[in-house]
C-alpha cells in the first residue's frame, strides 16, 4: 500500500491520464444513453477522479463503460509513443510526449470502483445471461492484476505499450 503523500504526488504527476479515465467513461456514458450526473476529472485526494451516473441496467453497457479507460487511454498512449519515437528521440518535446504516453497507459486499467460495480452487475445477471458468465472470470483477473493502492500494474502496463509501440514504429518504418 502506498501512503497518501506518495498517492497525492503520483496522481499530480500522471494527471492527464486521470482526465482521459474520466473523460473515456463519460463519453462512453453520453453515448450508450446513461445519464452522467457529476464528473471530477481530477484532485488531489481518493479517488483523483470520478463519474457519477445512473444505474446501468445493461451488463453490456457496463462493460463498456467500466472498460472504456482501457480502450481509449491505451489508443492514446499508442499515438501518443508512436509520435514521440519518430520526431526527435532525446528532445524536450518527445520526452514531453513520452510523460503523457505513461500517464494515460497507468490510468489505463479500470478502477477499483468501477470492477465493483461491474462484478456486482455481473453477479446480480448471474448464470441468466452468457455475458454475464464470461465477464466474471475476466473480472476476476483484472482485480487481481490491478490490487487496490499501488502503482506498478499501471507503470509496467505503460512500459509494455511503450515497447510494444517501439517495435511497431520500427517494424513500419513510420515517421511524422
């Protein structure tokens, strides 16, 4: 566990990625027709963000929702690398670049709050529906991949798309 001094500097020094979690749920939220009643896209306390909506009835519509950071924090990081691997390596921009790639790759990972809230979906569904029973086991992996208060799924996460996209910008050739 991580003390909150440590919890407050990590989440001032990686905020573009709380933002981008937020936002990816919000958009995700406006555009499947859940009522979004409140956003904070960041502060300095626990959590550093959040979105307040109605309940989802939808299991479906909760998964995306409760992933959507997943998806849209990752592309990001992947454009986001991609461009800072083929301007200037070792320039203030590129590594400028490369800071906004890691936050938005270690907030990539859905919440701890927003797993809870999934798995409770899930389980209310139970064994009635198919999606149900596939999501559970998917759940239960990402809960145990991303334990509550630390850092490091989240920064070897973002390590792993940076060299993933490393061997993809070279392995194209692409230059901007």
């Amino acid at each position: 566990m991580i003390t909150t001094a440590l919890h407050q500097l990590i989440s001032l020094v990686t905020f573009p990625g709380t933002i981008l979690h937020e936002w990816s749920h919000k958009f995700f939220c406006q555009r499947l027709g859940v009522s979004v009643q409140k956003v904070c896209y960041f502060r300095l306390g626990n959590p550093s963000g959040y979105v307040i909506h109605d309940p989802i009835k939808h299991l479906g519509k909760a998964l995306v929702v409760a992933t959507a950071p997943l998806l849209i924090n990752t592309s990001v990081s992947i454009v986001i690398f991609a461009i800072a691997l083929t301007i200037s390596p070792y320039s203030s921009f590129s590594l400028a670049l490369c800071w906004l790639g890691i936050s938005s790759a270690m907030h990539s990972f859905p919440s701890t709050h927003d797993l809870e809230s999934l798995y409770l979906n899930a389980k209310r569904l139970g064994v009635r529906r198919p999606l149900a029973l596939l999501s559970l086991p998917m759940l239960w992996l990402i809960r145990t991949l991303r334990p509550r208060d630390t850092i490091w799924p989240g920064l070897v996460y973002a390590m792993v798309v940076l060299i993933f996209t490393a061997f993809l910008v070279k392995a194209k050739g692409l230059t901007f």
